[in-house]
C-alpha cells in the first residue's frame, strides 16, 4: 500500500450525491450511464455497476462521488466523476450515507 500526505487527501472533493437517471450505456454491455445531483450541479456519471445493481434499486439511491476527478470518456461518453463503491471476492457495493443528508454535502 502507498501512503500520501494529508494534504493530498484533502484535495480529494468527495460529495454525497442523488442518483436522477440510470441507464444503459449505449457502447459497453457492463456500464450504466448516471445522472447525479451533487448540490450544486448535475453530473453524468459512467460506473461498471450493471451486473450488481439493476435500475429501480440505483434511481433515488445517495451514494458517495469524487467530484474533482478529471473528467473521463468510457466507450465514448463523457464521465464527469467516480462513485465509490467496495469491491471483494466478485460483489460490489455502493458506499452510501449511513444517514439522510442533503446532495452536495461534503465527505470529510
């Protein structure tokens, strides 16, 4: 494992954002394409979620967004952010507020 600064970390802008919108990336079989409020604007988001989260259980869903991550295009559409989500032994799941908060709120 690599260790950095504090300071490094701190430049990490990580949101609680709403998922708006989910669907189906129109390129790749495994990506979703999200619309998600983080407070102060919408974002679109590319996330290889698909074979662990169908729709209607991501529509609504708050989960955490690194919103400072440099904009990136996944089978050609624009990915403006990351969720973060755990990963072990093949499952997935989202990382998400233990509490109601309001999108935008800042992870510290």
């Amino acid at each position: 494992m690599t260790e950095i600064k504090f300071s490094e970390w701190q430049k990490m802008d990580l949101r609680v954002g709403e998922i708006l919108e989910v669907n189906d990336h129109p390129n790749a079989d495994k990506l979703y394409v999200l619309k998600v409020d983080i407070g102060e604007k919408e974002i679109q988001l590319v996330a290889g979620i698909k074979n662990f989260y169908k729709k209607d259980e991501l529509k609504g869903k708050k989960i955490v967004v690194f919103t400072n991550l440099e904009p990136a295009v996944l089978r050609g559409v624009k990915s403006e952010g990351m969720l973060l989500a755990a990963d072990k032994d093949g499952r997935v799941t989202l990382l998400v507020p233990e509490k109601n908060i309001e999108s935008g709120a800042k992870i510290r």
